[in-house]
C-alpha cells in the first residue's frame, strides 16, 4: 500500500507544471505557509498525535485468513462491496466519523490538489510560499507507516472473525457444495443455503449461499426439462393421454418452483385437449387391434394414390401407440397430395395460356385455382402451405388482368 501510494505521490510530481487555477493576491512578503493558520484555499494539516493510527501490539501481526470454505468465496473485488447505510458511529477520539464513499478515488484527488495548489503558487511567483506549502505535505510520509500498521491490525482483528465464522459456516458450506456435485434437487440445496443465509454468516457467503441456488436451479432445471419431453411424448407420439396427464400433475407438484421456465400448467392443458379431440372409441379400438399392421396398411393406401382411404386410417391411428407414426406417415401424404393438385393447377394454367378466347381463359384460370383451395381446405397444414398461397395469389392476379 505504502510503495503504491509513493508511486503515486512521484507521478503526481511531474504535475506540477500543470495548468494554473488563479492564483492568491499579490503579498509584500511571501508567506510562511507553514506557520500560518489554514484559510479557505489552504487543507489542514493532517494531526499527527491521533492514538487511533498509532500502530497495535506486535501480538496481533497475524492476518487469520485460514478457512478454505470462507477464502473461496470471499468478495475479491471492490466493485462487489455492497452499498450499506451511512450509520455514523463515535471514534476512539469522541468525533464522529464516517466512511468515505470511494477514498481510493478521494485521496488520490486530495494529494493530486496539494500539487496543484503548489504549482499555482509557484507560477504566481510565490516561490517561497509554494515550496513552505510542500514541506508541510512531507510530514505525511511517517503517518503512512502509523496507517499501515492500523490496517494490519484491522485486518488481524477482521481476520480473527473470519477464522472464528469458518468453525461454524465450513460444515454447511461443503454440504451445500456436495449436494451441488452430486446434482441434488434445487429444493434441498435451497432449503441449506436458506439456512445459511439466515445465520447471517458473513457478506461473502451470503452472496455465495444465493450463487449456488442459481447453479442448483439450473441442474434442476436441466433435468426436469427431460422429464418434461417425456411425458410430452407420451400424449403427443404415444396417445397415451391418460397416463400423461398422471405424470404431469405429480411433475407439477415436485417442480413448482419452475412454472414460469417450463410452464407445466400449459402442458397439462394440452394433453386435457388432444384427449379430448380424440375419439375415445377409436382409443378402445386399438386395445384389441394391431396398430402396426394399420400402418403399413395406410402406406400401402398412400403409394396407390388412395389419400382419403389413408387420411383416414392415420386419423384413426392418432388414438394410439404409434401417434408418432401416424402423424409422421399423415404429414407425408399431405405432401403428396397437395404435390398432386399443384401438377393440376401447372397443367390447367398451360392450358390457359394458349386459350385466345377471354371467357374460355378466365374458365381455365378459375380451374386452376380449384386443385390448390383443395390441398389447403384438406390439409392446412401441409409442408408446402406457403407456396401453395403463393400459387394462388399469382393465378389470381392473372385473373384479375
């Protein structure tokens, strides 16, 4: 602290051809600066008979910082300090004192104001004044020495207090790291650290406490996003609708910390409404039926070119444990139907184009639209939605010419 402050005051030194402020009012003599009483302009001198920066007993050297759990997690840096409220308090000299907001900051621009001052003063004329004015700065060089064993000893007696909070705090500390490692559930590691936290351990663990409740959020949340697709996939590809919604509501209660990031209220609604919009007949139907067997047939419907056939064995394949297949093979034949009516709608407005007569061309043109409103009114949501839109507009435009 001592050598950076040095640093400090041997750069600030090259400042004192810096820009003047205004100077005092000319004097016959110079002044004795060092012997006159502080004015306005003027700091004053820094006492130096003040027992609080007198240095402390030799036996209290030791800085205590020797608890792993406390060290790890200590603030490093001072942009983490938190802000407090100013409570004055009485010093060892009955004044009161208060912290200074930022005196790393403050200092350096008090000392920065010295040689300032001094610079004026000598660029005024003042030579004798400018130089009485630093002599008296130079009596702070041995108070550094009284305020670097004062920090040591706060630092010792800051230091015994960590040791003695490290006794209590470790044992949960390491728990809490532990249930972390081992990837527990984000209710138990909150449970600890809220415990922690509540003994007001300390700013550093507190704020460690929260830290590894966000880790344990995340690993939860991790895990319970897979639970999720699970049971998700049981209503959407297995149509087992019933026991998804079981699973549900019991991931609903172990996870109710989550709602907002999984939102499985949501989830539970949709699988209430896909069993709704399935026919509970063809559910039944499925339990003494082979669902594989219907599957190949409605492929075999949909190579032949037999859509509606296909449409509606897939429909009715919805209600059972091949969902995921039949919705798969369903959006394939959507394809190649919709692939169909547009080869129509081409083959139409060829037609069209070669047609001279207005009224004949306008008939073929209306044709052409017919295949398309088709495919969007059989499957709206067929692979090729937008650009069977976009085939419609243009015919339409054509039209409309």
């Amino acid at each position: 602290m001592r050598i950076k402050i040095l640093s400090l005051l041997s750069a600030s030194a090259f400042a004192l051809t810096a820009c003047v402020g205004n100077a005092p009012s000319p004097e016959t003599e110079p002044t004795n600066v060092s012997a006159a009483e502080p004015s306005e302009q003027e700091p004053s001198s820094i006492p130096s008979s003040d027992s609080s920066l007198q240095p402390e007993s030799s036996e209290q050297s030791g800085v205590y910082f020797n608890s792993q759990a406390l060290d790890d997690h200590r603030l490093a840096t001072p942009e983490n300090i938190p802000t407090v409220p100013d409570y004055s308090s009485s010093s060892s000299n009955g004044q009161t004192s208060a912290a200074i907001s930022d005196p790393y900051t403050a200092i350096p621009a008090i000392v920065q104001s010295i040689f300032d001052y001094a610079n004026t003063l000598y660029q005024a004329g003042y030579t004798d004044s400018a130089s009485a004015y630093l002599e008296r700065f130079r009596v702070i060089k041995p108070l550094w020495e009284q305020w670097e064993s004062k920090a040591d000893s706060m630092l010792n007696e800051f230091g015994k207090t960590r040791a003695e909070k490290a006794k209590a705090f470790e044992p949960m500390v390491f728990q809490i790291q532990n249930m972390n490692r081992a990837n527990s559930d984000y209710g138990l590691v909150a449970q600890t650290a809220d415990s922690l936290i509540a003994l007001a351990p300390g700013d550093s663990l507190t704020q460690w406490a929260k830290a590894q409740k966000s880790v344990a959020y995340k690993n939860t949340l991790t895990k319970a996003k897979k639970e999720y697709a699970t049971i998700k996939d049981l209503a959407d590809n297995q149509a087992q609708f019933a026991e998804a919604e079981k699973q549900a509501l019991t991931f609903q209660m172990r996870y109710r910390d989550f709602e907002n990031d999984l939102h499985i209220q949501a989830l539970i609604d949709h699988i209430r409404e896909l069993a709704q919009a399935n026919d509970a007949a063809a559910t039944k139907y499925w339990e003494s039926h082979d669902p594989a067997q219907a599957l190949a047939k409605a492929d075999t419907l949909l190579q032949k070119e037999k859509f509606n056939e296909a449409k509606e064995l897939l429909m009715k394949l919805r209600a059972s444990k091949l969902r995921k297949e039949a919705n798969e093979l369903y959006t394939k034949l959507a394809d190649a139907f919709c692939t169909k009516q547009r080869k129509t709608t081409s083959q139409t407005f060829a037609k069209a184009q070669k047609q001279k007569d207005a009224a004949k061309k306008k008939k073929l043109l209306q044709d052409a639209i017919a295949p398309l409103d088709k495919c969007l009114t059989e499957y709206p949501d067929n692979p090729q939605k937008q650009k069977v839109i976009e085939n419609k507009q243009f015919l339409e435009q054509e039209l409309g010419k």
